[in-house]
C-alpha cells in the first residue's frame, strides 16, 4: 500500500512539474535550468524532477556560453508539437 501511494505522490509530483514547465516556457521561451528549478522548488516541489520533466517533454537544454555555460531549456518552436 506504502509503495502505491508513493508512486501516486510521485506521478503527481511529475504532473505539476510538466504543467509548470509548460507554464513557465510558454510566456518566457527560455530559462536557465538551474533558475527553473529554483522556481518549482519555491512552489514546494523536488527541484530534482525538472531536469526528467523537460527531457520528457522534449524541450531543448543547450549551454549558452554568454552566460559562462550555463544550461538553458527552451521552449518549443511555434507550430512544433
């Protein structure tokens, strides 16, 4: 029962987390990773599940060297699906 509600807490956990992302992309079309986490860690998620969150949801992460290397998510190309 234990291991059921954890993975429930974790599906859900991972819902939120795309639905943030998603949020987040679409009004700022990139953002640093590292920053994205912060976000949805502040909004009491696991900072942990963005980096699989945005591999999941095919986004691009890209270092940026303006930015000493930093890694970037971007948000989708218009009209990509």
């Amino acid at each position: 029962m234990a291991e059921r509600v954890a993975a429930a807490a974790k599906l859900e956990e991972q819902l939120r987390a795309e639905a943030f992302v998603r949020d987040r992309l679409r009004t700022l079309h990139r953002i640093r990773l590292g920053l994205l986490q912060d976000l949805w860690h502040d909004e009491g998620g696991d900072s942990l599940t963005i980096p699989p969150v945005v591999e999941a949801l095919g986004y691009r992460v890209e270092r940026l060297a303006e930015f000493e290397n930093e890694r970037f998510v971007f948000a989708p190309e218009e009209g990509a699906a």
